[in-house]
C-alpha cells in the first residue's frame, strides 16, 4: 500500500495520472450534474403523471359514484370502486356524503392505514372548497397524494320552462354536491421508479467513466510511451553512452519529434565521429610533429656521430692492405654506418628537416615514374595497372618526395600481397566541397585536388591497427624487415604539400589508399566528380 | 242666404248622424278593457296561453313585455297607465308584478312554489297543477287496480296540495304514503322504505327532486320494483314514466281568461287559486307492457300515446 507521499509524488512525475484524475473529476461532476438533471426531471415528470392519473381516476370514480352515493349502497360504491383499486399506484378509495360522512373505504395491503382529509381536522375548508364538478383537491403528504373530488347532481332550475316542458340547457341546471370521492395514490411506486432512474443514471455514468479512462490511458499510453523512450535515449545521451534511433511509427506530433530526435542523433553521431577523427588526426599530427621535432633533433648529432666514425673507418681502411683478411670489418662498419645515414635520412625526411625546393610537378608524371620502378622490383609476382588522366595534375612539389610518397605506397601494397596481386592505380581531379549540412569529406577543406588512388588486393589491413598505420616506427613486418617509417613518410610528405590522404581497407580483400594534393590552377578545372558526404 | 245657413245646409245631415252616434260611441269607449301582459319568456307554451286569455278575456292586450325588461319603472309606467289588469305569463313575470295592490293581476303558467303564500286580494290565476280529482281520476282510469300510492312531494313547497290529494284519495278508497323529500338525497330511503308498499308512484313537479340523476333513481325502482311512475309532464313519460296528466296551456289560459272577464265585472273579494282545468292524458304503453301493466285498449286510444 503506497504511502499519500508516495502517492502524490507518483501524481507529480506522471502527466498521464493526471489527465486521467482529471478527467474522472470532470466526468464526475458532469455526469453527476447531468445525472441530477435527468433525476429532477423524472421526477417532475413522474409527479405530473401520477397527478394526471390520479385526476382523470377521480373524475371517473366521481361520475361513475353518483348513483351509489345518491342511493347510498354499499354495493355500488363497491363495484366502482374495485376498478380504480386496479391501478397500480392507487393505495385507497375513500367515499363520503355530503356531510363528509364515510359510506365506504378500501385500501391495499400498505406499510400503514390511509386516512382521508375529509375526516381530518381540515374537511370543512377543504369542502368548501369543493362546490362544482370541476373542482378538485389535490394534496401531496409524505407517503402520497390524495385527490378529492365532490360528487355533483344536476338539478333543473325551480321553473316551469325546465320542470314542466323541457326548456334550457346545462348551463341553467343547478348543481348541487352529493358527497365526495378520495383516491389516494401511493408515492412508493414513484420512490421505485426515482431508485430505478437513479441506479441506471449512476451506472451509466460509472460506465461512461470507466470507458473515458480506458479511452485516455490509451491515448495518454500513446504519449508517453515515446516520450519516455526519447527521454531515456536523452539521459543516455547526456552520460556519454551508446544511443539508438527511437523507433515510433507515427506522422503525428510525437512522431515528428522523435524523427527530429533522430536526425539530431545521426547529426551528432557524425559530428562526433568527424571530431574524433579530428582529434585523432590532431593527436597523430602532434605525435608525428613531436616524433619529427626528436627525429630532427637527434639527426644532427647522429650524422656527426657518423661522420666521425665514418672518417676514422676511412682511415682505417687505407692503412690496411687491400687484401688483408681485416679489411671486412671496416667495410662492415662502412655499411652500417651508410644504413644508420639512410635511417637518418628517413627520419628527417619524414620530419620534414630537410627543405626541398617545391616546384610545379605533374603528379601522373610521377606515377608512370614509380611505376616503372616499382614494376621493375616486383613483375615477378605483381601487376600494376593505372588509370591515370588524361589531363596533367599539377601541383606544387618536390619530384623527389612525391616520387617517395607513391614508391612507399606501391611498396607497401606489394609487401601485402606476399603471394601476388594486383596494384591498380587511379589518379584524376577532385572539386572538395561541403555537403547540405555543411561536411567535407574526410574533414578534407574545399578545395580542387590532384586525386591519386592507390588500390591493392592484399590482406587488407585490421581496423585496430587502421589507424595507427600513420605512426612512426610502426610496423606489422618482422623485426629487421622494416623500419616502420614509410608510411610516416608518406604522411609527412602529403601533410607538408596541404594534401590529405587516408585508407580504406578489407581485411583479406585489399587497401585503397586515398590522396588529395592541391592543384595548381583552378579557373580551368573541370573536376571529374564532387566529392560529398555519402 | 248667409255662410252659416249654407254650411248648415250641405254638411248638416252628416252632423246629425253623427251626433246620433255619439253616446253610442262614448259608451263603448267608456267600456273597452285593457290588460298589460308582462311574459317570462317566449317560449312555445306561454304563447299558447296567452292566446287562450286573449280568446276569452274579451280585453285589449295592449302590450306585452318581456319579463327581464319589466324593470320597476316599467312596472311604474304599466300601473300608471292605469291597465285593468295585468296579466303574468310565467313564474319570473309573476314575481315582478306579485306585489302590485292597486291593479288587478292575473297569472298563468307559474310554478305551484311561487303561490304558497296566501295571495293578495286583487291577485287571480290558473295554477299549474291538475285537480286532485282529475289527477287521480286518470290514475283510475289507466291504473284501475291501484290502491296504494306513494306521493313524492315537498312538504314545503307542496304540502297543502298532497293533504288535497290524501283526503280525495281516501274517499276513493286508495292509500295515499306520503313521501317527503326535502333533499334529493332522501329518496333513496324513502324509495327503500315505500318497497313493495305502493302500487304506483306518484311524482309531483318539485325542483328538489326533478335531476336527471334522481329520475334515473325513480326509473331503477319503477323497473325494478314494478312500480309505475304517474306524473305531471309528457317530458317524464318519454323518459320512462308510465303515464303523465299534462296540462294544456292553451286551456289554462281560456281559463286564466274567463277569470279575468268575471273578475273584471264583478267586485274583486279576494285572491285565488284555481287549479288546471282539462289536461292531457299521456301514455307509453311499452313501458307499461315491458312492466306488466294492462291499460285498457279505448284508453289507449284516448290517450297520447308516446311509443
């Protein structure tokens, strides 16, 4: 059993509760005033029926009365009297003479004995009330309504005309009271049918209560139910956790609003995935500076290092004979020290230490270059096509590091495919812009690109690792088969000519890796396709 | 020969005969009587007797005027005009001229309860009651084997007429029960009361028991009794009664008439009450049939039969 507090504070946290107490209170008051109405006006209108029966019963028992009452026979007064006790609401028959002077009595089996104003306190001014035939006494007691009614004779008028020949109408003759007649008529049957009329007002409204409240926790149900689902997704929303589409299928209001709630949802999702991986290039584009700006720093000092040793190895070497059997170490060393240089080289390069002088290249150029190159190293077992366009994609760089950038790229393509494959090779112009909602794809700035893709079937790259391929110094290949820094140097590289690149990858299917360089000129671009949000 | 001589020449012969005429023509307007005729009503029966004084009162009508205009100073004007007679057709003209002293007033057609009290000298009329004697030599007649009746009357409006009919009655050897109705409601004991009692029941004109209602009552116990109702009008026979002896207004006021014409010749020495003369016997024989009453067949033909 619910505490009132908890009581009211359920009643305080649900909307539909409260539409539904008020409805049962505006229910209740309508259907109790209307109830009252119908009960008011049933009774009105069971009162004038029993007045009006009880009236045109007195007026019969009146008529038909005459001779009984005249002649003063039991009998008479009997046999008219028994068919007005037929009626159902009448309870008594009372007959009396002019002298108010009972002459008979009859009443139904009641809870008590009726008694008639003519033998009361009040007969003489209700007598002398009664003069005509068209008088009648009615009066309403407790228990029922007694209608009296006198028992008129006509007599002819005290003339010649009308004793002896017949002459003058109705209205000359002389009405004169014989006695009285009472019928009362019992309330009870009007108390039955005012319970009746009461009961089935009350039960209709309780039905009408009953079925309005079913009807509104339905339509409430309707409501709220969404509501609360939307609510729910809102609060997971606000602690960060993984929210779903609320499914509501309807074109009303709350199905708007939960369509709305939706796309506000997609909308963040895709912010948010655009901000991580904002954040991520943000986070990789600082590692990368950090690792250059160390790279950069330790370069140096390390070629010095290496030129002192190279130096003393040089001296080395021409102090011992060509063919003493020592001169294999120092050569060792000299190899050693020409890996540790190329290292270097790598690092700075990828730190971007060294300044290259940036010039207008045709990238395609550049490809066919690395292709041959690279087709060179591994025909045996790789097949490099390309689509290239036909028009030149000039772009602002050095020759040398975008020949690095697509050697490192094809390489990498080919150490993935260790049994073979096929590198396919795309290359074309790019009109960035931003979509409806104000995208780019990729985060890549509006602009017109040199567009290369570079796509393998090798085995693909695992998205736990997809995004670290960018990383110095990582690498999937054993120790000693790769520095892990190509790719890095490939990153370094496009970044440095405000290009962009990404990957998409299959495991087991292949890598497409996806280059933006700035064009040159834009008047005269005709891109091949706008790149948009899907 | 000068202007008188020669008027006296052409017209004298005419104002001879002229005035041979004279006393003759004084005398007779000297002798022409005037009646002032005040009238209840117009109806059929009232008209009748007034043409039956007129036949016999050998007078002048001179006006007639409705009752309910006969304001007193009308009344005023008749008295002045110095009539020698005014005659009071009905109860309602009766009672605007009843106490009138100076002239001679004559009634007819007026209800027996209007001449209870004693009459003033100067007032003369024909009642409309039948004579005890005819009344119940009718009865007699159409009911030969009656000996007992039962008298419905008022005592206070009829008392001397019923002591009338209870003495003649008793020289005829017939019982006369006296039934005094002074409220309708006692009829029904009475009735009760004169039971197998009375051969005939004998209905006086009163107003205290003449309803429809308390002739239905009379009808029950005349059916179921077996006792003939004889009364006092045709009205009272179509309805059920047995026989009536209904008076002739035409002869009521041949007889108002002669009264008046005696009247007018002789000093009047007090007021009087003449009942109804001739009458007409009313039957209806199916009534009577459906009761088990034999009435003789010339009486019958005698009679007017209703059926």
């Amino acid at each position: 059993m619910m505490s009132t507090e908890e009581c009211l504070t359920y009643l305080r946290r649900s909307f539909g509760l409260k539409l539904i107490l008020v409805f049962i209170v505006l229910a209740i008051l309508l259907q109790g005033a209307t109830s009252l109405w119908i009960v008011a006006r049933e009774d009105r209108a069971a009162k004038e029926d029993i007045i009006n029966r009880g009236s045109m019963l007195t007026d019969t028992l009146a008529y038909s009365a005459r001779n009984g009452i005249f002649s003063e026979n039991n009998e008479m007064l009997q046999s008219v009297a028994e068919g007005v006790l037929r009626q159902g609401e009448v309870g008594a028959v009372f007959i009396h003479n002019m002298d108010a002077r009972r002459l008979f009595k009859q009443q139904k089996k009641a809870v008590y004995a009726y008694k008639s104003l003519l033998e009361g306190e009040s007969s003489a001014a209700i007598r002398s009330k009664l003069t005509t035939a068209q008088s009648t006494e009615i009066v309403e007691t407790l228990y029922s309504f007694e209608f009296i009614k006198p028992v008129v004779m006509k007599f002819l008028p005290d003339n010649e005309s009308a004793i002896f020949f017949g002459q003058g109408g109705d209205e000359e003759k002389i009405e004169k009271v014989m006695g009285y007649v009472t019928i009362v008529m019992d309330k009870s049957i009007l108390k039955r049918r005012m319970t009746s009329s009461i009961v089935s007002t009350g039960l209709m409204a309780l039905a009408v209560i009953f079925v309005g409240v079913i009807l509104i926790s339905l339509i409430i149900r309707r409501v709220t139910v969404p509501l609360d689902k939307l609510s729910q997704e809102v609060r997971k929303l606000g602690k960060g956790e993984k929210i779903n589409r609320v499914s509501i299928d309807s074109q009303d209001e709350i199905g708007r609003l939960a369509e709305s709630f939706n796309t506000m949802l997609e909308d963040l999702t895709m912010k948010e995935t655009q901000t991580r991986k904002l954040e991520e290039h943000l986070s990789n584009s600082r590692k990368m500076e950090a690792v250059g700006t160390l790279a950069r720093g330790i370069s140096h000092d390390f070629n010095n290092i290496l030129g002192t040793i190279e130096g003393s190895v040089y001296m080395l070497q021409k102090k011992l004979e060509n063919d003493n059997l020592l001169q294999k170490y120092p050569q060792r060393i000299h190899n050693s020290i020409s890996k540790a240089r190329g290292l270097i080289d790598s690092l700075l390069t990828f730190s971007q230490g060294q300044k290259l002088q940036l010039v207008p290249v045709d990238i395609n150029t550049i490809i066919r270059e690395s292709i041959d190159v690279m087709m060179a190293k591994y025909e045996d077992r790789v097949e490099i096509s390309s689509e290239l366009s036909d028009r030149k994609l000039m772009v602002i760089a050095s020759s040398i590091q975008l020949s690095q950038v697509f050697s490192n790229i094809i390489s990498n393509a080919c150490d993935a495919m260790p049994l073979g494959g096929r590198i396919t090779i795309v290359t074309g112009e790019r009109a960035v812009v931003e979509d409806a909602q104000g995208n780019l794809h990729h985060n890549i700035p509006a602009a017109h690109y040199a567009f290369v893709s570079v796509a393998d079937t090798g085995e693909g790259i695992p998205e736990e690792i997809k995004d670290k391929i960018f990383e110095p110094f990582f690498t999937t290949k054993e120790v000693g088969k790769g520095t892990g820094l190509g790719l890095s140097i490939v990153y370094g590289i496009v970044t440095e000519l405000n290009g962009h690149i990404y990957v998409e990858s299959i495991p087991s299917k292949g890598t497409i890796f996806f280059i933006y360089i700035p064009l040159i000129s834009n008047s005269d671009l005709q891109p091949d396709t706008e790149e948009t949000i899907a | 020969m000068g202007i008188y001589s020669r008027l006296l020449l052409r017209y004298g012969r005419t104002i001879i005969i002229i005035a041979a005429f004279l006393p003759i023509i004084a005398a007779t307007s000297a002798h022409a009587i005037k009646v002032a005729v005040i009238k209840s009503s117009d109806i059929k029966p009232y008209s009748e007797a007034l043409e039956g004084f007129r036949n016999s009162c050998d007078c002048d009508v001179s006006e007639i005027i409705p009752a309910s205009q006969a304001s007193p100073a009308i009344i005023e004007g008749i008295i002045k005009s110095a009539p020698d007679g005014i005659l009071a057709v009905g109860s309602e003209a009766y009672r605007k001229v009843k106490s009138i002293k100076t002239v001679p007033v004559f009634y007819v057609m007026v209800m027996p309860s209007e001449l209870m009290a004693p009459l003033p000298h100067n007032t003369y009329g024909v009642s409309m009651e039948m004579s005890p004697k005819a009344s119940l030599a009718a009865i007699r007649e159409v009911f030969p084997k009656t000996e007992k009746i039962g008298l419905l009357f008022n005592p206070a409006k009829s008392r001397h007429y019923a002591f009338e009919i209870s003495e003649l009655a008793k020289n005829l050897g017939i019982d006369i029960l006296m039934l005094e109705v002074s409220e309708a409601n006692q009829i029904p004991l009475l009735l009760n009361k004169a039971g197998n009692r009375i051969d005939l029941l004998w209905m006086t004109p009163d107003a205290t028991f003449i309803s429809p209602d308390v002739f239905d009552r009379l009808l029950s116990f005349s059916f179921e009794n077996k006792v003939p109702i004889f009364t006092f009008s045709r009205k009272y026979v179509e309805k059920g009664a047995v026989a009536s002896l209904d008076i002739n207004p035409h002869e009521v006021g041949l007889q108002a008439g002669e009264i008046f014409r005696t009247a007018a010749n002789k000093v009047p020495k007090g007021g009087g009450k003449t009942y109804a003369r001739g009458g007409s016997l009313i039957i209806n024989s199916k009534i009577a049939r459906k009761m088990g009453i034999k009435i003789k067949n010339e009486v019958i033909r005698k009679a007017d039969d209703v059926d």
